[in-house]
C-alpha cells in the first residue's frame, strides 16, 4: 500500500458552533409509570441512576430518529440565523435508523428540504454525536464545506424490554434529538484544541442487541426473550464507564496542554448520574461545570450530549471564548471526546 500523499490544511479557517437545537419527544415516561409494567420502584431507579423520568417516541405517531432529527436539526438552524438553503452537509449520529437503508441524515434531509446536499449516518453508539463534530470539523476546516448540521438523534426505547426479565437496562434509556450547525470562519482560534476517539470490540459484548440467534458473543447467553432488545452487562459498562471517563478527560487536557480548571464546561453522556459525580469529584470540578439532567430524560444514547450543550445554551451559559470539552462513551464499547475553543 502506497503512504498517503502529504496534505496541506488551510491554517486560517476556524470553526464555530453557530446554532444548537433539540427535539423531545411529548410523551413522558416517569419511573411511577414504569411501576406498573414491571416489578422495579421509583426508589431504586432514582438511587441507582438519578434517572426520574424519560420521553419516548410514539411511532404510530409517525415518530422515528429522522423525525426529530429534523425538528432538531430546524431549531440549530434557527439559533444560528441559518435556513436549510444555507446548509451544505449533514451528518446524522444515530444506531435507531428506521430501517437498515436509507440513512437517517438523507430522510432527514429530504424532510427539511434541504434538496441534494451530501448526507450520511455514523453509528458509534452513545459515541456517535462526539465522534460526528470530530469529523465534521475537519471536512469545515479542509476549507470543502461552510455550514454543516451535526445531530445526535436516537429512539431507543424501541428496543426496550419493559418486563420485569428486561428491566435492568430498560429503565435507562430515553428518546430524544440534539444538535448543532457548524460553520467555517476567518478566526483559525476557534475550533477543536484536541480531541480522541476509541473502540475496543472485544468489549462489545458487553452492549448489543441481538436480532438473530447467531448475534451471541456467548452461545449460553442465548434466550429468545433477548431477541430485539438491548442487552447490557450493567455493572462492566459501570466499571468501564467510571475509569475511563476520568481517564478520557486526562488525556484529551494532556493532549491540549490545559488543566480541568481552563475548561468551562464538561459536557458529558448522561448515562448514569453515578458515574458522572465520580468524574466531578476525580477532578474537583463544581457542579456547574459538569451539567447533569439524566433525571429528566435518561439515556438519549446519541442525543444525550447535544442535549446537555442545548441546555446550556438556553440558560444563557454558553459564549464565544469559552473552552467546552464534550465526552461520551457507550457500545462497542467506543470511548470519545471533543474539546473545543468557542
Ligand atoms: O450509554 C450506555 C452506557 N451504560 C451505562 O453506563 C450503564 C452502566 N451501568 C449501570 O448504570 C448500572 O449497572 C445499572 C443501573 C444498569 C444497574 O445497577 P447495578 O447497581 O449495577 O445493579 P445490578 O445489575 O448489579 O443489580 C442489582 C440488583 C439485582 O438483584 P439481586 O440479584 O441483587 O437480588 C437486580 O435484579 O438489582 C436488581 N435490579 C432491579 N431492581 C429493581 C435490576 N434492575 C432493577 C430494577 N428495579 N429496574
């Protein structure tokens, strides 16, 4: 194999974050709710995870990712005084697509009327919006592409168990979409400062959902009552999930050459309130430095990072200048950041 020809970068394009927007679901799901669909209580729910309630799609409804993908995707332009005319990209993160083909970010395109701009999906589990602004920043700053859409759109409670056989993992998720337009400028300041992105797929095992029998890491594993819904070794993503996460912020800080106080705002995958008070405590951060709103909508998968900036955004504290360093980790297992100068 030939090495890669040497490529220059234009050094004077930065890239800003010009709109954020998200789209819930209206259907609200509270841990009372789920009481009376299998043996588990609002008590444990709340102690285990901090989750209180969650939204989910309604597909009869006509509900699905690309729905709100593009409700979402409409608010980010609107926050950035952009309409889809101006909108040259999209890239959709998301592992619920209506079906295997076609993707997600082309019907979503194609809902908002964006014509014939390029579209594709990247799946990477709750990975997917971290790893998205990863790529979609660098096609912005080869100086190829303006305006780009970046969204986190997932409705995973359609592989939800809500029996008491799946409620250790069903309890978690929620549905939701979130995201962001990226736009060049003349500032080459603004832009990613580092960022990182890892699988490891002799993990995966540990998160999948199994569609056919022959899906199964481990062949004693097998029972039909899995088939189609999400299946979660609990305690190892746990334990994976709170060394890695401190891990991850140390090594994207090291590669920027910044400490967690130069940071503004960690803006993490919510996935168990747990998990992300270990990370605060690991580095001292306050509790406005490191959002959590699981207890409202749970485990968005794609969508939940996104929906943290979008939160902050609304309440007014996000400005240009600040540094946000945004984290996620989830099936495959992947692991990812992004830390960006606004
Ligand atoms: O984005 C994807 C990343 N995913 C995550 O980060 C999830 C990481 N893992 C977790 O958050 C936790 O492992 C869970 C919240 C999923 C589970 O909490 P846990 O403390 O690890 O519970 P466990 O699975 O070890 O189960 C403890 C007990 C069991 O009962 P016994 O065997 O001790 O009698 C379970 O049967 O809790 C029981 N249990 C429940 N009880 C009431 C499990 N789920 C429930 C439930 N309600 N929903």
């Amino acid at each position: 194999m030939s090495s890669p020809r040497p490529i220059t970068l234009p050094t004077n394009i930065g890239v800003r974050i010009a709109g954020v927007g998200a789209a819930l679901p209206d259907k609200v799901l509270t841990n009372f709710d789920l009481e009376k669909l299998m043996d588990t209580s609002d008590e444990w729910i709340v102690q285990r995870t901090g989750i209180r309630e969650r939204r989910v799609h309604e597909p009869e409804k006509g509900q699905t990712a690309s729905y709100h993908g593009a409700r979402a995707l409409d608010a980010a332009l609107k926050d950035a005084s952009l309409t889809i005319d101006d909108l040259d990209l999209l890239v959709v993160a998301t592992m619920t697509p209506e079906m295997p083909t076609p993707s997600v970010s082309s019907l979503m395109a194609d809902h908002l009327g964006a014509g014939a701009i390029g579209a594709f999906d990247i799946c990477a589990g709750c990975c997917g919006f971290v790893f998205s602004m990863n790529v979609a920043h660098d096609l912005i700053k080869t100086g190829r592409y303006k305006n780009v859409g970046v969204i986190g759109s997932d409705c995973l409670t359609k592989f939800a168990d809500y029996s008491t056989y799946g409620r250790s993992t069903a309890i978690l998720f929620g549905d939701a979409a979130a995201g962001v337009v990226l736009q060049a400028t003349d500032n080459p300041s603004q832009g990613l400062l580092a960022q990182a992105m890892h699988s490891d797929g002799g993990r995966a095992k540990h998160l999948f959902i199994p569609v056919a029998k022959t899906d199964f890491f481990e062949q004693d594993d097998y029972d039909e009552r899995k088939l189609g819904a999400v299946q979660m070794n609990g305690p190892a993503v746990f334990k994976f999930a709170v060394t890695t996460f401190p891990n991850l912020i140390e090594e994207t800080l090291t590669k920027a050459g910044l400490s967690a106080d130069d940071v503004d705002h960690f803006v993490c995958h919510q996935s168990n309130a747990r998990i992300l008070a270990a990370a605060r405590d690991r580095f001292g951060l306050p509790e406005d430095k490191l959002l959590i709103n699981i207890d409202h909508y749970g485990n968005t998968v794609a969508a939940s990072v996104p929906l943290v900036l979008d939160e902050l955004k609304k309440a007014g504290r996000v400005h240009e200048g600040q540094k946000i360093m945004f984290l996620a980790f989830g099936a495959g297992l992947t692991w990812g950041s992004s830390l960006w100068q606004l």
